[in-house]
C-alpha cells in the first residue's frame, strides 16, 4: 500500500483546443502549471478517436483498427504522474458513438489519439508530493511505487509498505540486471505469439506496432523482456521480445 496525505492543492479548469489531441494537451498543460500529480476528469465531443482494451494473453493492448468518430465524451477519467522526470498521463474514457448507423452504442477503455472538437477538463492537483511510476518485479507493470515530496518535512505524511522512499527523487529506479534501450520508429519486435511486427512509436511505458497482417496493437513494455539480437550501421535494431510471467 502507498498513502499520501496532501496538505497542499490546486484546482485548474479549461477547454482544450478544437482540433488538439486530449493526451499531448494535457501533457504540455502539466508541463506548463508545474503539475506533478493530479486527478483528471472530463467530457464533451471528439471528431475522432482511437481506445485500446488490454489482452493478458499477449501482454497487448488491442487497439482500434479504424478510429472511431464522430464520439461524445461522456466520461474521461485519470490521472498524472511522474516517470522518468516527465507526466505520465493514464486516460480511460467511456464514449457514445454518434450517427444513425452507430445508434448510440457505448465504448470504453484506454484512449489513445484522437481529434477534439470540444472538451472541458478538471485537475485536481498534488503539489507537496509526487507519486512515482516505477518498474515493478511482482507485477510486470508500472504502479505508483514510490512518493517524492517537495520538501523533506512531508515525509511524515508518507506510507509504504513496499518498494522504497527516496525523498525528492523524481524518475524511474534503474534495472540492475537488465539493460535499457533506446526503441525508435521502424526497428523490429520477434514477438513469440504476434510475430514479425514493426515498432511504429514508443512512449513512456507503451509502445505501437504493425503486425505483418497490417493491424496496429500497442504493447505493454513492462511486461516484455527486450533482448536485442542486431543492430544496423545505420541504427536500425532487432529486438528479441520474451513475455514475463505475472505473478497476480
């Protein structure tokens, strides 16, 4: 368990641009107002956009292959963290797909990109701690493992009763037997259930990819184990992937 008892606060209210992308707005809105950790809520409509749901068979989130659209935005919740010294933004979002043929069937699950028509947001913000994404061995995900408070006499207000306290320290704890690599576009993933797949883009803990058949799926990177078995003159890389075993 991990417990923080915030004495200090903010309240920040908007609209997003029309034509935006909720994720890199948000993002750059963290960025800009010094957010560290916070509570995210929202609604309104979106021109289009794209959910995942998680597959634990492959360790996939399973994306849409069309985006949908046009979609009203009846819930987005979430929250922003810190991994790596940067926001780490988790969204899921319930959706009505609008139009007669979609006749108002629901949608939910993890959002990815998307075009704003119109969306108005609540963060509800931490300022005396920082919750911490961080690898975690048990789990093969990213949980909130440690809490870095702005000033050392937060750390009474502080429980853990697993991972590590490391006051002030904002960024991810480093793998002692595992190296870390830098993934760019079009380097290669030998999965052993999805096989050949081609990376499209990799963010914080996540990654897209092509498949051979053309379907785009996102991977859950903490629960893969990369191996890279070559590496190009040019820089292209070949990744060998080994999928953990959760122990939940």
């Amino acid at each position: 368990m991990i417990v923080m008892k915030s004495k200090e606060s903010r309240r920040i209210i908007g609209r997003l641009n029309t034509g935006d992308d909720i994720y890199k707005s948000l993002k750059e809105l963290c960025k800009k107002h010094d957010l560290l950790t916070g509570d995210i809520r929202g609604v309104g409509y979106l021109q289009d956009a794209r959910l995942a749901v998680y597959d634990p068979e492959t360790a996939t989130f399973i994306e849409d292959e069309e985006p949908l659209g046009p979609v009203q935005v009846i819930s987005l919740m979430g929250n922003v963290s810190q991994r790596k010294g940067e926001p780490s933004l988790h969204l899921q979002t319930m959706l009505v797909l609008l139009g007669e043929e979609a006749g108002g069937a629901l949608r939910g699950g993890r959002l990815l990109n998307n075009t704003i028509a119109d969306f108005e947001f609540v963060v509800d913000t931490v300022d005396d701690f920082a919750l911490v994404r961080e690898y975690d061995e048990e789990t093969g995900l990213y949980p909130w493992l440690n809490i870095a408070p702005r000033d050392a006499d937060n750390a009474e207000d502080v429980t853990l009763d697993r991972g590590e306290f490391l006051p002030g320290r904002l960024g991810a704890r480093p793998s002692e037997d595992e190296p870390e690599y830098d993934l760019n576009a079009d380097d290669t993933l030998e999965h052993p259930r999805l096989g050949t797949c081609t990376l499209l883009s990799a963010d914080d803990d996540r990654a897209s990819i092509r498949l051979e058949n053309g379907r785009v799926v996102e991977l859950h990177l903490g629960l893969l184990r990369l191996q890279r078995i070559s590496k190009s003159p040019a820089g292209h890389q070949t990744f060998q992937v080994n999928v953990r075993k959760r122990n939940v």
